[in-house]
C-alpha cells in the first residue's frame, strides 16, 4: 500500500535536498579568497621591513641575534629588484635600502648619505676601515663591507670608489697621500666583489686635494658612489 505524498503544508514536511549544482558558488567564492590572499601576500612581500619591530621580534625569540637582523632586511627589501640583477636600480629605493641598514646596524652609525651631481654617495670614514697609515682592512671594515657588499651585489647600477686623505704624512710605506688613498680604495672594491659584486669598479684616489676646510675625520674617508646607469657589461 503506497503512501499518499504528504501535503506542502504539513509540520512534517521536509525541505528539498540541496542539489550539487546549487552548490556550485561556493568554488567561485574559494577562487576569489584565495586570489585576495595571494594579492596581500604580494603586497607584504613587497613592503620595506620596519627594523624596529624586527628587532623586538628578534629579541623575543630564543637563540635568536638581533645584529643579524641587517643581513636578513638587505635580502628581504630585494625581494623583488633580484630577479632582475643586471638592472640598475632606483636611487631613491636604493638610497632607502641603505639607510635602513645604517639604522639596524651601529657599526654603520658613522656612515654618511647623499645625493650629489646625480649620484648615491656613501661616505665610509677611514677610522671604521682601517688603522692609521694602512690600507688593510681591519676586522671591523671586513664587517661594515660586508654589510655593504649585501646590497651592493643584488644591483646593476655602475660603482665607483673613491679614496680620501688629509693633509698629514702618509707613512713611510707610502710616497703620497694619493698612493694610500688609491691603495684603501683598492682593499673597498676587493671586499665588495668578494661579498658579490662581480662587475666593474672604477676606482679614484684624491690623496688631500679635496679635503678643503674639512676636518680631518671627514677627509679621511672612503665613499662608494652609485651611479644612475648600469656599467654596461
């Protein structure tokens, strides 16, 4: 004996069940999450990482060195630009990047930054690289190249590097000023290509021709100057 259909508005009436075709938004509505989650993956890679907050994360994991957070925020901040090394980049992103690591970084405290004639200058003091009268790097320059030579080796831009003296005596191991300004110049580019940079550099020696009215610690000092271009190998 079959069962007489129960009326649409009986108490026990059930609704019909759901169809896998009336299901079909929720794959629409997946792909669009996952898109918008992609999308702010992208744009959190791409942001220029507060040192700060890194370094307050750093100090509350255990084993971890806040002195490295430097070295990770050079690699990080070029996420993008290195997939492309052999571009020049933007002075002013440059410029940013480097300043961000003077700031996480005390050793590069004493270092100086500026645009001049077209150019990123950063001006290294010879005190931070080298003893008096040497052009050997010492165990703290061999560091502060390092860090600098993280950045430098992820650009396509052309570098020069420039030796500074004052007008005191050179030493007995060299004839002018300008040999040791040339010869310190010489120990920076060779640090820079041993941390990555492997194209070419240009390099200048001024001995005390253009020390002018500075003071002395201002003089004596090496600058790392980043061109525009690239150097066209």
């Amino acid at each position: 004996m079959m069962t007489p259909p129960r009326s649409p508005h009986s108490p026990f009436s059930f609704a019909t069940p759901a169809t896998p075709s009336a299901k079909a938004w929720l794959v629409t509505f997946s792909d669009l999450i996952c898109l918008l989650l992609t999308f702010f993956v992208m744009l959190y890679a791409m942001s220029e990482p507060d040192p700060a907050r890194y370094k307050a994360l750093a100090a509350g994991v255990p084993g971890a060195d806040p002195m490295q957070v430097g070295e990770q925020r050079a690699e990080a901040a070029f996420s993008a630009a290195s997939l492309d090394r052999g571009k020049a980049i933007d002075l002013g992103y440059l410029g940013r990047v480097f300043e961000s690591q003077m700031a996480a970084n005390p050793e590069l405290a004493d270092m100086r930054i500026a645009r001049i004639d077209g150019s990123l200058v950063l001006s290294m003091p010879s005190d931070l690289l080298f003893a008096p009268g040497d052009a050997a790097l010492s165990a703290g320059g061999k560091r502060i190249l390092f860090l600098m030579g993280g950045v430098a080796a992820n650009i396509g831009n052309a570098l020069d590097v420039v030796g500074h003296a004052d007008a005191s005596p050179a030493g007995a191991r060299w004839t002018s000023n300008w040999e040791l300004s040339l010869a310190r110049a010489q120990s920076v580019a060779d640090a820079l290509r041993e941390a990555g940079y492997l194209r070419d550099i240009t390099l200048r020696g001024h001995g005390d021709g253009q020390s002018g009215g500075m003071v002395r610690a201002e003089a004596r000092r090496v600058d790392l100057v980043v061109r525009e271009h690239g150097d066209g190998s």
